[in-house]
C-alpha cells in the first residue's frame, strides 16, 4: 500500500470519527443515524482507497485493512457480552415469571413461529429463482481448480460435523460452566432455563439468588449501552474492509443471483415480517423496522447474529417494548436456529445449480426442497462451514452430484461474503419480529413503548 494513500484514509477515518463523536455529544443525534452514517461513509471508503470496482488485488496490502483492527475490537466487545447477557436474562426471566408452567407455551410459540417463517422464507426464495432464472447461460467453465479445491476442503471438514440427533443431545450440557466458556448458546438457554427452575422452587431461600440475578442482567443491559455507543467506529471499519477486499466487480459476474436474494430478501422481511407485527401485533410495521435500525445495521456489517445478539435484546427490549424474559430466552434460541435469510439464500442458489447444470425440476423437487431447507437449517448452528454443508446436502436432493456441488459452490464463494451480510439482516429482523409475536401472546410486550419509543 502506498503511503500517500494510507495517510489520506487514516485522514479521513479520524475527520469521520470526529464527526461522529460532534454528532453524538454535540448534536445529540440518535445512535441508529450515527450508525448509518457510518455504514455509508465506511463504504465509500472501502470503495475509493479499495481499488474501486475490482477491489484490492492484495487484501493484506489493501489500504482499508489497515483499520480492520477496530472492527475486530468492536465485535470482540459484542462477543464479550453474548454469554452474561444470555444467561442473567433469561435466568432473571425465568425467575420473573413465577411460574414455569409459562415456559412451555413461551418457547412452542417461539419454536413454531421461527418453523412457519424458514418454510415461507425457502418458498420465497424458490419463487424468486424461478422468476429471474439466474443459473441460465451460466459458464461454469469458469470456476479456477484452485477455488475447487478450497471449497472441497472445506466441504471435507463441514461433513466431519456431528448428526442432528447427537447435537440434540448436546444441548444438555455435560458441565454447564464449559459451556459457558464455550459460548455454547443453546446449552446455556438450556442451563439458564434449568437454574432459573431451581431458584423458583427454592422460595424463600433462593430469592437472594434471585435478586442477584435480576441485579446482574441490568448491569450487563448497561454495559451493552456503553459498547453499543462504539457501533458507528466498528460499522465504518468493517465495511471499509469488506467493501475494498470484495470489490463490486464480482456483482457483474452473479448479478442475476444478486438481484434475485436482494429481492427476495426484501419482499420477505417487508411481507412475512410486516404481516406479523402489523396482522398479529396490530401495530405499525415502520416503526418495528426504527426500532431494530442498530441491530440490522451491525448484522449487516458483521453477517453475524450471534454477535449482533447484544444489539438485537437491547432494541427490542428498550425500543420494541418487549420484556426481558420474553427477549432474554426467543433472541437467543433465534440467533441459534432461525434462519430465513439462509433458507430463501438455498432456494435461489438451488434454482441457480439446477438452471446452470440443465437439470430439470418438477413441483415435487419444489416441495422436497422447501421441506429439506426448513428441516436441516434448524440444526446446522454452530457447525463450521454450515452454510456449504447444507448447499450441498439440498442439491443432492434433486439430483445434483458431488462433484457438480462443489463446482457450484465454488462459482458462488468468493461472492458469499455480501449476500451473507444481507441474509443475516433477513435473521435479525426474524428474530426480533417473532420476539415480538411472542412477547403479544404472552401479555409482555409494552404496547406503549413499541408506539412511543421505537427509535431510542
């Protein structure tokens, strides 16, 4: 990287980082709009000192990498948070309830809410790879060994992962304190709800515990509003490095399938999203959408929910109205099974393999899909190389060889980066929408602070 252009970035880096800190301290602007801000100006960036259309030929050499250690930070301080927020939450929700009969009904909901949203999630996806076609005249001739051979080894150690019984059985945590330290998330959501038991039933003897707990999760709820005020520092460096390694030359390439998810992505959060909070919830949709600003914006950014998880309680908890207990348990299990962006996002690529293969699919493929999707995304968190994995395993369902998958999935790699951050937004917005739905059955959401309160 030359020196002139690292000088002119960090110039420009600190002339935005001042603004943004005059904005929040001086003009008292909103923590979502100087998020944006952030967003925007962070690709821009990205854009110019990335090498513009094509990226950066060298990403370590890349100007923008050289600030990535601020993203870095600033989702290492969100990570920080996931595990004490997760389990003084939810075990002060627990403990909240009095009665954990309520759990039950609580988390059926949740769960059949989050299987009703994925199957609609792949049938929209499915319905927009049918419309755009994006595999037709596809040059697969043009995917390098070399991105072949990265993908297979990656596909050789996601099939090394465990089968869906055994990580139903290691939800039950062996020792509960490893799976702290592990960040072990649907093992701590078991814990936390099986402690949370155990102090209700103490009575009297357990209620120093109790108000421990509940003391315990507002001082991690505050510490997640100090973090949170860094978002716009964190947001400007991760999408100035994304932007400038990944380039927008490769949207030229897959543009049809950009499209075709970006679409799809966006009818499913505006339509399926919108009819519960405005059908279910009977209230107003922009203001669900105000109300999650930050948590969308730092999903998009670090195409993450687990580490958006902090961001996503906070808003819908503070912004959404929804109470602790309901957000502390349906957040957290969503960020670990709800994957719709992911279900519409194999849908698409399903069509795009079998388009661009010539391979033919009837309305049973259709069904068989949209039931494979909405079945295996509920188990693949947490598995590494997930997203490959579960591409592969939907293809063979309609014939697609292994061979011919990883041919796939090696044209749609390098470009996986951008649309996982859009999909992950698609989860996000789920989650939070399905928190909401709950928390309505269940009498916890504040109707008042939705309305009144949506954009802190």
């Amino acid at each position: 990287m030359s020196n002139l252009a690292l000088w002119g970035y960090w110039f420009t880096t600190f002339a935005l980082f001042a603004v943004l800190f005059i904005m929040w301290r001086r003009l008292k602007m909103k923590l979502w709009a100087r998020v944006l801000v952030g967003l925007v100006f962070g690709g821009i960036a990205g854009f110019i000192f990335g090498g513009g259309v094509a990226g950066c030929a060298d990403q370590v050499a890349c100007v923008p990498a050289s600030s990535k250690f601020i993203g870095d930070m600033f989702v290492r301080l969100i990570r920080m948070l996931v595990v004490p927020l997760i389990f003084t939450t939810l075990v002060a929700g627990v403990i909240s309830m009095g009665d954990p009969k309520r759990l039950g009904s609580l988390g059926g909901r949740a769960l059949g809410l989050y299987a009703i949203t994925s199957f609609m999630a792949v049938t929209v996806g499915l319905v927009f790879g049918t419309l755009f076609r994006p595999g037709n005249g596809m040059d697969l001739s043009k995917v390098s060994s070399g991105a072949v051979e990265n993908v297979k080894s990656q596909l050789d150690i996601a099939s090394g992962a465990s089968s869906l019984t055994d990580r139903l059985v290691a939800i039950i945590p062996e020792n509960p304190v490893a799976a702290l330290a592990n960040t072990d998330v649907l093992s701590i959501i078991f814990w936390a709800i099986i402690f949370g038991v155990g102090v209700l039933m103490s009575g009297e003897v357990g209620k120093p515990i109790a108000r421990l707990m509940g003391s315990a999760a507002e001082a991690v709820l505050k510490v997640t509003e100090i973090v949170m005020e860094l978002a716009p520092y964190g947001v400007y460096a991760l999408i100035a490095w994304v932007i400038s390694t990944q380039g927008l030359g490769i949207l030229t390439n897959l543009g049809m399938l950009a499209l075709a998810c970006f679409l799809a992505f966006l009818i499913h959060a505006l339509l399926v999203y919108g009819s519960i909070i405005k059908g279910i919830v009977l209230l107003p949709v922009l203001r669900f959408y105000e109300g999650i600003v930050d948590a969308n914006a730092v999903a998009f950014s670090t195409a993450s929910s687990n580490a958006t998880l902090p961001v996503t309680i906070a808003n819908v908890s503070d912004n959404l109205g929804v109470k602790k207990v309901v957000a502390g348990s349906v957040l957290p299990l969503g960020a670990t099974i709800n994957m719709d962006g992911t279900a519409i996002y194999l849908g698409i690529i399903t069509l795009f393999a079998s388009q661009a293969l010539g391979i033919p699919m009837g309305f049973a493929d259709y069904i068989l899909v949209a039931i494979t999707v909405t079945l295996a995304s509920v188990g693949t968190a947490g598995i590494p190389s997930a997203s490959l994995l579960l591409a592969a395993t939907v293809f063979n369902v309609i014939g697609i060889s292994a061979e011919q998958s990883v041919i796939i999935i090696a044209l749609i790699f390098p470009f996986d980066r951008i649309l996982d951050m859009m999909r992950t937004t698609v989860n996000v917005s789920g989650d939070a929408a399905v928190a909401v739905a709950v928390a309505n059955w269940e009498g916890s959401l504040d109707r008042d602070i939705f309305i009144a309160k949506s954009v802190q």
